[in-house]
C-alpha cells in the first residue's frame, strides 16, 4: 500500500507542474491581453489610461514579453512569495478575491457530494436488488428524469417554490444582513438553511447517474459465480451483498471524489449564475470574458491542483477499498 501511495505522489509532481503550464498557457491564447481591452472599453467610452500607468502594468507583469518570461514571473512569485498577482478587472489582489470564495465552493462540493451518496446508495441498492419492481421502476424514472432536466431549469423551479410558498429568499448562499457580516453562529445557520437549494439542483444529475452505475454494477456482481457459491452455502443474504458484491459496486462512489469540484466550478457556470452563488464559477468566467489573466490562471490552477489532491484521495480509499487496484501496479 505505502509503494503505492508512493508511486502515486511521484505522478502528481509532473502533472501539477503540466496543468501550471497548460492553465497559462491556455488563458494566453486569445488575441490581446486585458489592458487592449482596458484601452479599447475607455476608449469607446471617451476616457483614457496614462501611458505611464500603462508602462508600468505591463513592467510589473512582463505583458510586453514573451509568454514564457509572464509564466515564469507568475509561477515564481506563487511559489516563492504567495502573490498570485493583481486582478486587472477587480482592481485587488487575486489571493484576497479567492478567499472569499474557494472555502464556499469547497464546501458546497463536499455537501452536494455527500448529499448525492446519501441518496444515491439506498435507491441504487435497493432498485438492484428489487430489479423490475415497482420501487425499481420508479427509481429508474426519476433517475432519467434527473439527467434529462436541466440544472438551471431545477433551480428556477426550486427559486419559485422556495419563495411562493415558504417566503424564503433562496438566491445566493446568505440573506442580505449577512453577506457582509463577520462570521457567526446565525452566519452560519443561515448558511446552512441557504445551502439546501443549491445542494438539490447540482446533485441531481449526479445522484441520478451513481444510482444507475451502483444497479448496473451490483447487477453484474450479484450473477457471479461467488455469490451463487456463497448463497448455496448457506450465508445470509444481508451479509453476502454487504460483504462481497457491494463492496465492489461501490467502487463508482469512491473514484469519482475528486470530478465533483471541476464539475461544479466548470460545469455549473450556468447554475450559480441563476443561484447568484458567491462560488468560484462566476468569477472564472468573468476573468476568462474580461482576459483578466492572473486572476484566471490561479483559479485553474488551484482548482486543478485540489482536483488531482482529491483524485489521489480517492484513489487511496479505491486501494484500500478493492485491493485489485493496488496488486495491478505491481
């Protein structure tokens, strides 16, 4: 297990330095940079930039250079000093602008991921083994259900109810006395009762699709040579489906950890739009329209790095949970 583990830590090393490069690479690809874009929205607007003030963002951040010399001097002050430089378009520090929404994306991954297991797992257990059962069909009408309607879609539906019928201000993740308020216990509550919305609507295609892989898979375990050999044994059928075939259909469950974050920052774009979600998903698509490159670059960057951290943690738990994984890198 340790030289697995091992094995897997050597991986990310280059991987990480690879999406560093790609990420800056890639926000460098359209035409111009945001101070061309600066200069041109003034422009239209009748004002103007001093050409010392000009000089200067482009000295500091080497625009006028290669796009080499701009990685280098990016990567270097992320490593070295922590700058992950100044957003053009906020007029502020990158860092600052990610803080205040890394650790609310974060945490409504992991809530809308452990809220997609809870539902998940009973019903995809349940609908296999009741297959072709009433309970079976109606779980596998609504899992269609939930990959065919569109998030955005559940979310304006959720909106409407939520605020037809309970009176409740459903938009965004806190009420308007507490966005800009320190943290708190009734913060945190609100939180916590604001969070729900969200959670239902990007966990639905989710939920609905682990429910259709988990039958399928525990499907194709149940009809196994091992598992008919252990019930003519005698094993209880409770204990046989804990102890061997649903260990190994859970194997969908543990591997997919580390998708939900780009998921829901890439992904969802659309959904926090209508949510008016204070996450990262807004925020990378108004640096990528705008060309707001530090500011962009450092959120692909970071939310890329804890992709591969989370898909490393997942593959230690598949290892852990079906020791094929492991015994096949040997």
């Amino acid at each position: 297990m340790l030289s697995y583990i091992a094995r897997r830590l050597a991986f990310m090393v280059p991987t990480l330095i690879l999406i560093s490069i790609v990420s800056f690479v890639i926000i460098q690809l359209p035409p111009g940079d945001y101070l061309t874009t600066l200069v041109a929205q003034l422009s239209a607007q009748g004002e103007t930039i001093e050409a010392g003030q000009l000089e200067a963002l482009k000295q500091r951040y080497g625009l006028g250079e290669s796009v080499f010399v701009q990685y280098t001097k990016w990567i270097s002050a992320i490593l070295l000093e922590g700058d992950f430089g100044q957003s053009f378009e906020w007029g502020r520090p990158v860092a600052d602008l990610l803080s205040q929404r890394i650790g609310l994306t974060v945490v409504l991954a992991l809530s809308t991921l452990l809220l997609t297991w809870v539902i998940a797992f009973p019903i995809g257990v349940y609908s296999a083994v009741k297959q072709y059962s009433p309970g079976d069909y109606v779980a596998t009408t609504v899992g269609f259900l939930g990959l065919a309607i569109p998030n955005f879609m559940i979310a304006l539906a959720l909106m409407y109810l939520g605020f037809r019928l309970f009176g409740l201000s459903v938009g965004g993740l806190f009420s308007p006395q507490f966005v800009d308020s320190g943290w708190n216990l009734g913060k945190l509550l609100d939180l916590i009762g604001h969070l729900w919305v969200p959670m239902i609507v990007l966990g639905t295609a989710g939920t609905a699709g682990l429910i259709r892989i988990l039958r399928a898979n525990l499907l194709d375990e149940l009809r196994k040579p091992y598992v008919v050999a252990a019930r003519a044994r005698g094993m209880p059928e409770r204990r046989l489906l804990i102890k061997y075939p649903l260990r190994v259909a859970l194997n969908p469950f543990i591997s997919t950890v580390g998708w939900i974050l780009p998921a829901l920052v890439s992904g969802e774009i659309i959904v926090s739009q209508v949510l008016s979600l204070p996450t990262t998903g807004p925020l990378l698509l108004s640096a990528l329209t705008s060309q707001d490159m530090y500011l962009a670059g450092s959120i692909i960057l970071i939310v890329s790095v804890l992709t591969v951290i989370g898909t490393l943690l997942s593959d230690i738990a598949l290892a852990w949970l079906d020791p094929r994984v492991r015994l096949r890198t040997k």
